[in-house]
C-alpha cells in the first residue's frame, strides 16, 4: 500500500507545526513547509531532537518560485495552513498591511492550490483542507482584515468543494476558536510597524489587546489531525465543536440586526479588547459561560 503524503504549509508554529508533528509521530509522510530558510533548520533540529522524521522545506506561499517548486511535489492531502493576522479598525488598517493580509490568507493559498490539485485531478485522488477559523464564520471588531480573509476562504473551499467532487478529490475546512499560540496576540502588535500618522487612528492601539480568552492548542491540535487523516469526514469542522452553537446563534443575528442598533454605544467587544490583558488564558468558567450562551 503506497503511503500517503501530506503537505504542511505554515508549519514552524502554533496549530501547524503541531499537526505535521502529529502526523509525523503516527509515521505519516509529512512535507513541513514553513517560510524561511532559518526556520528550515529550525524545524528540522527540533524533529532531530523529538526523534520525529519528516521533511521539511521552504515554502513561503507569496512566493511564486516556492510555489511552483511545490507543484512537483507529489502531494496527497494539502493542509492550507499558513497565515498572518493583522488586528485593527479598518478604517486605521494602512493599505500595504491590508493587502499583506490577503497576499497570504488568500492569493497565496489559493495559488499554491491551483499548483497542488492539478496533479491531484491527473491522480483522480487527493484531499485539500483550508485552515479557516470561527472568524471566518462571524466577523468582530477589530478582526475584520483577517476574518475577510478567511470568509473569502470559506467561499473558495466551498466552490472547490462542488468543482473537484467529479475528480475524487475531497475538500473541507477546519475551523479553531481562540487558542493561545502566539498567533492572535502578535496580531494585536503589528499597529507598531504602521507607517502612518498614529494621531488620525479612530482607536488607541496601546490600549487594545485581542478580545477573547484562549485555548490550549493541544486539543485543537488532535482533533485538526483526525480531519486530516480522515478519521473525520465532516465537510466543516468547529473546533471545539462547543462553539458551532455560539457561532450559528450570531449568524442568525445578522438577520436580525438593525443598521441603527445601538448607535452611539461602544460595543461590548471593543470595551472587552480594552479591558481583557494580552495572552488570557479560557478557565473551566468561561468555557462554561459558553455552553450556557447556547
């Protein structure tokens, strides 16, 4: 039986790096892309230390050249996990970080997957998992540059989905609340290499820290490589599957919603971003503030 190989982008960090690790300690053939050329030998001390064998390669997915090396890699399962996050009001977000926002998120991943599927259809066999996020499904202030990203996302996976069917090739996505990597709080610290003049910015970035208590990743780790690996065959995957409830209850308030709701009030979640500290972790009590909103 030949083995399968799973393709890894964004995989020096966070959720990344713990499913190509995952994978490579279940004795997965796993090609671990990560962006830098540092981080090559980075990552690859660190599987020398673990005892975990896997190959890792430069792939910086806004990069035309890596992706078209990547195209002649024999790739069974493509895991679009790399990302940046860049926190802010749009009205204050410089353009050069907005469309930084969607070089990666978007035209990056989607490039780097015209060039992966195409031999996927030839094979008539494959698998493409886009790393989206619950912010892909409900947008927040201050989050807007990236959850637009990851809504275009959805809306790529979702066409790719019915497209590729014909051709055996599965299509789905994975969907993580907030969990404590790093990742959501360096967000929150990019307004400090804005080119711009801070005294025209409708929000104090000094005072501003990302919104939500965090998880820790392990149990999203696990439960991302189950959809990976099949183990899982859910088409969109919440997780934890806790806050699909949270998020369907604020798409329907969309509906609900009145363009003149509340005017002349900060909303909750501004006021939270200005009073909740950097890096807070989730206790067994809002996790359970969660259940109960559902």
């Amino acid at each position: 039986m030949i083995q399968e190989t799973y393709l890894i982008t964004g995989a020096s960090t966070g959720i990344g790096k713990g499913i190509a690790f995952g994978l490579a300690k279940q004795g997965k053939k796993v090609i671990a892309g990560v962006e830098t050329l540092s981080e090559v030998s980075a990552i690859k001390n660190e599987a020398a230390e673990k005892e975990l064998e896997l190959r890792v390669e430069k792939l910086d997915i806004t990069s035309e050249a890596d992706r078209e090396k990547a195209g002649d890699w024999d790739v069974d399962v493509l895991v679009n996990n790399a990302g940046v996050s860049i926190g802010g009001s749009l009205i204050d977000i410089p353009e050069e970080h907005l469309r930084r926002q969607y070089e990666v998120n978007v035209f990056g991943t989607i490039f780097l997957t015209q060039q992966i599927v195409r031999k996927m259809v030839k094979k008539q066999q494959g698998k493409v998992i886009f790393m989206s996020s619950i912010s892909g499904l409900m947008s927040d202030p201050l989050l807007g540059p990236y959850a637009s990203s990851k809504f275009a996302i959805e809306a790529f996976a979702e066409s790719l989905s019915a497209e590729l069917q014909e051709f055996h090739i599965q299509v789905g996505t994975i969907n993580p609340g907030p969990y404590l990597t790093g990742f959501n709080d360096r967000a929150f610290e990019t307004w400090r290499s804005w080119r711009d003049n801070p005294n025209e910015r409708i929000f104090d970035y000094e005072q501003l820290a990302f919104l939500y208590e965090q998880m820790d990743p392990e149990g999203a780790i696990e439960e991302a490589i189950k959809v990976v690996t099949g183990e899982v065959n859910q088409y969109r995957n919440v997780i934890p599957s806790t806050m699909s409830a949270l998020v369907k209850k604020r798409e329907k308030e969309s509906w609900d919603k009145k363009m003149d709701e509340k005017l002349g009030e900060r909303h909750e979640l501004v006021q939270k971003s200005m009073d909740i500290d950097p890096e807070t972790s989730v206790g067994k009590s809002v996790i359970n503030k969660i259940k109960d909103m559902i």
